[in-house]
C-alpha cells in the first residue's frame, strides 16, 4: 500500500514478552471520545469495545525506541502488532467470516480461502506494511504450537503503513512480538492509539493507531452485540469530520512538522515545514488521501458468510462519516465474523446452522456504521503527539479544541465526564 504523505507536499525473553503485551495500567484512564462529549448514536456494550461480543480477545505487542535521524536497521522505532481473536486464545474453532476492500492498495493474507470456504481459522493480526511476512510465518508457529498435529494455515494478516515515523525497513517486528501480542490477548477494555500495529499510524494528518467500539442492538432486534476494531492510518485534515462537524477545517497549526533542521531521508517530504516556522495555507479539500484502513468487525448474530460480506461493506458508510473518500492511494479493507454457530466447520456429519433471516439484518448495518465512526475517532482521541524518524512530530487530536468545535457547532453532548 501507499504511504500517508503529508498533504500539504509531497526481546524473547518471558518477561520482555509479557511487558510488550500487557497494556499500561493507566491507559484506560485516558478519555475516550465519549468522555469528551462527542455524540454517537446507538447503545454500546460495557466496555464499548469489540471484546463486548463475548469470546473475542485483543492483544497487542508495541514497539518505540530511538529518536532522531532514521537509520536503517536502528530506527527510530515506531511500530507492533496488534491480535484479534475470534474465540479467544484457547478455541481454534472456526468462525464463519468474509471480507471486502472499498480500495485495495493494501494487503490482508488469506482473503483467498475466506472467499471459497467463507471459514476463518485462527486469529486476525494487523501490522506495518514490511511485516506482513514475519508476521504471518510467526502466526502459523502460535497455531502449531498450540496444536502440533496441524498440517496448513492460512493466517489472516494485514497492514497499513507506518513508515513516515518508523524505520520500517528495519524489519524491526519479529517472531516474539507476534508471539507476544497473541499470548497477551484478553477481554475486557481494549488499549486504544498509539499501541500496537497503531504505533506508527498518522489519521487525517493526526496521529493515528488503535480504536475500538461496540452496539447492543435492543432485544426486539435479538439483543446481539457489533463490536468494532480499527488501525487507523487514511486521510487528510481538511476532510476530517466528527460527529458531523468539519472537525479538520477548524484546527489551525497543528499540521505534521519536523523538529530537525536536517533535511528528511525521504525526498518526498522535504517541503515539510519545520515546527514553529509559518505553516503553508491549509488546502481547500485538494489533498490527496493517502494511507489506509483496517477494520474488523465482529458479531454474535448467526451470520452466514454472504451475509457478514453485507455487514462488512457497511463499515465503508462509518469511514465516510469521518470523511474519507477511499482515495486511489489507500488501502481500505474490512474484515467480519461470526462467533454464532460453533462447530460448524466439523468434519464428518452435516451441521446444523441457525441464520438470521435478510429481513431482521437492518439492526446490525446500522451497528456497523455506527461503531466504525466512533472506533475511528476514538482511535484519534487516544492518541497523543508523537515524534519519529528524522524528527518528524505528528499531533495528537487536541481534545480542548475538539470540544470547542463541537460546542460552536451545537454538537457537544451533555454532562462529558471529565
């Protein structure tokens, strides 16, 4: 996929593991978007995460170190990965799954078998663009570890591009990572931003990384839950929109900037101002969109494989909430499952399904819409500004500012906890 260009111009050891894996105490105490008094509509589930649809776990591993002038093989280092699995660590009972690009200059591995089995076996791990490999050669090593007697994988792994503040041709994820991000997976709240394969993201020239959310749909429309997870690394300022206010056009001078006077390695962002120097006129919605999107989206609804393709669709109406328009050099890919009906890729006797009929499915679009929007920004909000190679300084979403726009606006919702 192609890199998020600023628009304005063109460690194996247990403990070490265990420390990569396990999220920071105090990141949950971060404000949410919610908590800011951003309005969304619908219900979410308790902890407002995809780990609300009961089974699914997220783990991530997180890599950050170095500073200063990128060199290759040393940093600095901004990058991870993050898993998200089905059933949860000890289950490796097939789901029913399939998957959709909105534009495909990206990747995600094994959408081949996806499309022709409509099964998705193992966990979803998602990275930087370079690490595609290691990481899906190290998935297959999780799986056989956990069963030896297992003869193929077709793991599914995908990516967006961090290589504007990581040294992504350092190669720099490795096989313990992946190992580390799997075997930390838990339920429960999810760390959101600058964590995992987010670490190195950039989202509508913020900074970008890791969100998360869910719905609970009411019992008349079957009480299932839609939780939602993002790496979020597309767009440009201008487009961004929140909660339906021109969010982007609104914040001035907080534009991506290098702190070095050196000159950037990479030619195509040596008209980058340097921070504190006048910043260029900000675009008049001419920026191209550059960069990508992951989404998956998981459910508890009895979805047949056709079906969860329609569901995953929808998550493109949530990204365009937020002002994306998929542009030529993003990879937008999405990806659904169905954690109802276990056991059904048995061998051996014919299983019995259960299906939710087209005409109750109205609830979990909406679902879908509704908790990609909000894992996008939530994904922001987390967020916080950060440095990377060659000094380059990528703001995070200023949250007093945000909650000025939306007041002006008459969008602040009510009581935010502070």
């Amino acid at each position: 996929m192609r890199p998020f260009i600023p628009c304005f111009s063109l460690l194996a050891a247990a403990a070490l593991l265990a420390a990569l894996a396990a999220p920071p105490v105090e990141a949950q105490a971060r404000p949410r978007a919610r908590d800011l008094g951003v309005p969304f509509d619908g219900n979410p589930g308790p902890h407002n995460a995809i780990t609300d649809v009961a089974g699914v776990e997220v783990g991530h591993a997180t890599l950050v170190s170095g500073e200063g002038a990128l060199v290759v093989g040393s940093g600095p280092v901004r990058t991870g990965v993050t898993a998200v699995l089905p059933r949860g660590r000890r289950s490796p009972d097939p789901v029913f799954a399939a998957w959709f690009s909105l534009n495909g200059n990206g990747e995600m591995t094994g959408t081949t078998w996806i499309d022709e089995g409509g099964f998705l076996q193992g966990p979803v791990l998602i990275t930087n663009t370079h690490s595609v490999g290691v990481v899906r050669d190290a998935a297959i090593r999780w799986m056989l570890r956990a069963d030896p007697a297992l003869l193929w994988a077709l793991p599914v792994v995908a990516e967006t591009f961090d290589g504007l503040l990581n040294d992504i041709n350092g190669f720099h994820v490795k096989p313990e990572h992946v190992f580390a991000a799997l075997d930390g997976a838990r339920g429960g709240a999810v760390e959101e931003g600058s964590v995992g394969g987010g670490t190195g993201m950039i989202c509508n020239q913020f900074k970008g990384g890791i969100g998360t959310s869910s719905r609970r749909l009411p019992a008349a429309q079957g009480a299932y839950t839609v939780g939602v997870l993002v790496q979020c690394n597309y767009g440009g300022q201008y487009d961004l929109r929140i909660a339906g206010v021109p969010v982007g056009r609104e914040i001035a001078g907080m534009r991506p900037c290098f702190e070095r006077a050196e000159p950037p390695s990479q030619a195509f962002l040596r008209g980058v101002p340097r921070c504190g120097a006048p910043a260029p006129a900000a675009p008049r919605g001419d920026e191209r969109e550059l960069g990508s999107i992951i989404i998956v989206v998981a459910t508890d609804a009895p979805l047949l494989p056709h079906q969860l393709e329609r569901v995953a669709r929808r998550a493109a109406l949530g990204l365009g909430r937020e002002g994306s328009t998929a542009g030529n050099g993003s990879g937008d890919i999405f990806l659904a499952f169905s954690t109802a009906n276990p056991g059904a890729a048995a061998d051996g006797a014919p299983v019995a399904l259960t299906m939710l009929p087209n005409d109750r499915i109205d609830g979990l679009f909406q679902a879908t819409v509704q908790a990609t929007e909000e894992a996008i920004t939530n994904a922001m909000v987390a967020a916080r500004t950060t440095t990377g190679a060659d000094g380059l300084r990528i703001y995070g979403l200023p949250h007093d500012r945000l909650r000025e726009i939306l007041a002006s606006h008459a969008r602040l919702a009510p009581s935010p906890r502070p």
